[in-house]
C-alpha cells in the first residue's frame, strides 16, 4: 500500500508528513483492500484544504475533503470522513444479499 502526501502552496516538512502517514494507518485498520492513498495538502488565503483519495479495489476512488484553519485539524478532520466512507462501503458490502 503506497501512500503520496503532495502540497500545493505549502512545503510537506517531515514531521507533517509523519502526522499523515500514521493518520493514513487509521484507514487501513478499518479497510483491507485499499491500494493506494493519495493526500493533497493546500494553503488557501486564510485556510488548508486537505483532499484524501483512496483507491479501493473493484470501486471508484474515495475522495473526502476538509478545510480548517490548522493543517493538524484538517488532516483529522478528512481521516474521519475518509474512514466514514470506507466503513459505510465495507458495511454495504456485508449486507448485500444475492
């Protein structure tokens, strides 16, 4: 499982990039057949704006956004919605009856 941290506006210094690969962990505990994330880290005029793509086997990607005025505070609030996501998709799978 590979995961890419790109900024846009902004420099991915280590100790973020380590904060969002040991968030990015938290998906791959709820979720067991994810390929590959991808996080976008953006610097707006006042805000960041963090975009988490997963790529799921047999499915579409996965995006969940989040802007906050903490880059920390993103970065959680988008794991969230991105593990939400993922946990609703894998709660599909088990009750879909053939």
């Amino acid at each position: 499982m590979q995961v890419n941290i790109t900024g846009r506006h902004l420099t991915i210094t280590p100790p973020i990039e380590e904060y969002i690969r040991k968030k990015t962990e938290r998906i791959l505990r709820h979720f067991d057949r994810v390929q590959e994330i991808r996080v976008v880290a953006e610097k707006l005029a006042n805000e960041y704006h963090v975009e988490i793509l997963t790529d799921v086997e047999h499915h579409k990607d996965f995006v969940a956004n989040g802007t906050h005025e903490d880059l920390y505070a993103c970065v959680d609030i988008t794991v969230d919605r991105a593990v939400r996501q993922l946990t609703d998709w894998k709660e599909k799978l088990r009750q879909h009856k053939h």
